[in-house]
C-alpha cells in the first residue's frame, strides 16, 4: 500500500496504520519493528533453560505468548480508534472473513467438544491450551506482521534459536551430558531438558527449513553472501539433528526440504539432491560419533511388525488406543485432556507402563504415555470428526492458500517468505504423525502457524482468496 510522497512504501496488512507523512518528511524516517518485538520476544525465550514452571505450568515463552496476545488486543483498539477518526487514515484489516473463518473454526469445535466430553472440568484446561496455540497466538503474529520484512524478522529470530539449540545440543552429545539413550547420555535435547527430548528437534528443523528455503530463494536486495551462509548454516543443523535421534523430525525434514526444491523447479531439485547425496555419503562416512546409534535408530524406522523396539511397540499401542477412543464417541471424542484417563481402558496389554527418562540433569524417572504421539489421533480420539475436521481443515486451507500465492510470487520480491511458511506448515504437518503438542517448543509450533497463515491469509500478500 503506497505511502505519502517521499515516504516508506508499505503493504497493507498491518495491526496499526502508520500515520500520513507530510510531504518532504516521510524520507528521513526509519522503519520500525515495534509490532513485531513481541513476536521476536517470545520465540528467543525459548533459549531460557527449562526449569520449574510458573503458575498453571507456564513458563516464559508462554508468558511471552499471552502478553503478544494482549499487545495485539491493545492494538486493534487502537486501529479501531484511527479507523474512526476519518476514512483516510484506515487500513485493510489482516482478519479477512477467511482468516476469521480459519481461526474461528477450529475454535468452536475445540469449544463443543469441550461442552461434550465426559468431564468438561477437567477438558477446560485443555480447551484453553489448544485456544492458545492454534488460534490466539497464531491470530496474534498475522495482525503482528505487517509485510516481508518482520516475516524475515521472526525467521531469522527462529535460526538464531536454532543455532543456540544446536550448539547446545551438539555439546551434549560429545560430552555424554545429553539425555539418555541406550543407556548412554548421548541425546542432544538441547536447553529443553530430558523431559521435552523434541524440543531442539523441532527448532533446529525449523532453522534448517528456513535455512535452506533463504538459500534457494534469498530476499530481494540480499547480500550475494547470504545463499552460501545459509546453505552452510542448514548443513551444520543437521548434525544437531541427526545427535536428536528422532525420527519423526528426520522425516519431516526431508520431506519438507525435497517439496521446497520441487517448488523451486525440477532442475534445481535434481542438482541440489545429487549434491545432498555425494554430501550425506560423506558426512556418513566421516561422522564417528554415535554411528552405531544412528544406524539402529534409521533402521527402526521401518520395523512395524519384525521386533520392534519397545518405543515403536508402545506407539503403535496407543495409536491403536486413541483409535478405540474415538470408535466409542465418534462425533465428539472424549474430550480434551481425557486421552490419560481412558488409555488403559482401550490400550494393548502390549503398552508398556511409561517412557524412561534420566540425564541432561534430570535423575532416572518413569514417565507416564499421556498421549498417542499422534497429533491427528489425539483430535481425533479426544474431540471427535467436529474437531478433527475443524483442525485438518483449517491447516489445509492455509497450505492451499500458502502454495496458491507462493505461485503468484515464485519470481517476486517475496518468494523467499513463501518457501518459509509453507516448509514450516509442511513440517509441522507431516511430524504431526509421529509427535503431537506438549512442553515448552509448543508455542514455536503456534508461532509458525501464526507465520503460515500470515502469508496464506493477510491482505499484504495479494487478494484475500
């Protein structure tokens, strides 16, 4: 959207309206990131160690969260206050009919399965959780990001994350003070601690992402350094993603990074896998530290049925759980939150009774299965088709809105923010078969679905569709 004569030329979009420059000033005026602080906070407090956790199990990301929220609030009172003030000074508004309808759905479904479950009680925190991820703190970054560059803000915020993580982790695994694995302490978990050993898997994939979708596609204007940087900077995550041991995110990641080459174009994709692959056989046959475990951990992969490990037999048992969960009350599930309380009413005897968890600082302790690892067989089993088709659907329409304007500016000035969000949505949606919500890397979920519907949804990017 063209600003005053002379002045900084912004797209629509925004929470704020920035006020009319007078002829001859807007040129001395520097751009500020004020609306997008908040974002940028509270995806760097995830650096803060994990610890105790504050009132209700919060901890300062999700503070950082709730207080993005409020300055969202704050600030559409204000718009709401320009907008009254005279007809000239208003703005699109980023809350589209569609962008309501996607966030707002899911809402209400998440509500009547709540109103519906067994113990709508003990469903309430639930509810307030899954409000918090997939529909405040997503809605809070869309009215936050006003055009490409807070997008590329965040995202450069997220590696930044992602290189702390990684490092952390990296140090872990050398030093044998990482979470157990096979009896070893060699997991890299990262400042997530023992008891969210996906924590720095989810964020170093994320950087990776973003990494290698600013190598393929940098921002318009970059510097000519920037594609080498970044491609060096996404192969050293994937050694703090490989000492993770977890391969849901592996999955995820390749799957995520082959669809952004393809978007690219098929000649690229092919050079740059040949490329990937006389590296990884490099890499492989070079990396001394934990070799033997990787190879177990790739392997089991695909043992389904042939002996599989424990991890893959208690999976499979509360897959089939929440399976049963969701045949006993199709429509409306068992509410939010109740997948604990009904597990071992509908699990295998094959289920064993909790998770070993010890090291990166936490003693040996037995944890508790509270969930499928399955994000859809969670919907599914605790809110019924209402909430699982609310939830798919809702992530579909930003995936297919996300691909239908990355095609409109696969050459334009911000392809770059494109290939980001729909790697991430990407990513987040195929680990989602194999990892579901909990621990404090939550809210970075809700931040990059906040990210994928800002470009899938806000006026800034093209025509609302």
């Amino acid at each position: 959207m063209a600003g005053a004569p002379g002045g900084v030329v912004r797209e629509a979009g925004g929470v704020v309206p920035a006020p009319r420059a007078a002829p001859g000033e807007a040129a001395g005026r520097r751009f500020s990131y004020g609306p997008v602080v908040p974002v940028v906070a509270t995806v760097l407090l995830l650096c803060v160690p994990a610890g105790p956790e504050g009132p209700g199990g919060s901890t300062p990301a999700d503070l950082a969260s709730g207080v993005l929220v409020v300055w969202c609030v704050l600030a559409l009172l204000r718009r709401r206050r320009s907008t009254a003030a005279g007809p000239g000074r208003a703005v699109p508004s980023p809350l589209t009919p569609l962008a309501a309808l996607v966030l707002g759905g899911p809402a209400v479904a998440f509500a009547v399965a709540t109103v519906a479950s067994h113990d709508p009680a003990a469903s309430l925190p639930g509810f307030v959780r899954y409000l918090q991820l997939f529909v405040l703190v997503p809605g809070a970054v869309l009215l936050s990001l006003r055009d490409a560059r807070d997008a590329r803000l965040v995202s450069a915020a997220i590696v930044v994350l992602a290189l702390v993580e990684g490092a952390v982790g990296v140090v872990q695994a050398t030093t044998r003070t990482g979470a157990s694995y096979m009896g070893q302490d060699i997991r890299a978990v990262g400042t997530f601690g023992a008891l969210d050993v996906m924590g720095m898997a989810t964020v170093v994939s994320y950087g990776l992402v973003i990494a290698f979708a600013f190598a393929l596609a940098p921002p318009a204007g970059a510097h000519r350094r920037l594609r080498p940087c970044a491609l060096v900077c996404a192969a050293v995550f994937v050694v703090p993603l490989a000492l993770s041991y977890s391969r849901g995110a592996w999955i995820a990641t390749v799957l995520a990074c082959v669809l952004l080459l393809l978007l690219r174009g098929v000649r690229t994709a092919v050079a740059v896998l040949a490329a990937l692959t006389a590296a990884g056989v490099v890499l492989v046959g070079g990396f001394g530290v934990g070799s033997a475990q990787l190879g177990e951990r790739l392997h089991s992969i695909t043992e389904v049925s042939d002996s599989p490990d424990q991890s893959v037999t208690d999976r499979y048992s509360l897959w089939s759980a929440a399976w049963d969960m969701w045949r006993q009350d199709p429509a409306t599930g068992v509410g939010p939150k109740g997948f604990p309380a009904h597990r071992d009413a509908h699990a295998p005897l094959a289920l064993s009774s909790g998770s070993d968890t010890a090291g990166a600082g936490v003693s040996f302790q037995r944890e508790p299965l509270l969930s499928p690892h399955n994000m859809y067989l969670l919907v599914l089993s605790e809110q019924g088709l209402i909430g699982a088709v609310a939830f798919v659907g809702s992530w579909g329409v930003l995936l297919v809105c996300g691909l239908r304007r990355f095609g409109a500016a696969r050459h334009g000035r911000t392809a770059d923010c494109g290939l980001v969000s729909v790697g991430l949505l990407v990513w987040q949606g195929i680990n989602f078969f194999y990892g579901d919500i909990g621990g404090p890397s939550t809210v970075l979920t809700a931040l990059a679905a906040g990210l994928a519907t800002w470009w899938a949804l806000s006026p800034a990017n093209g025509p609302a569709r």
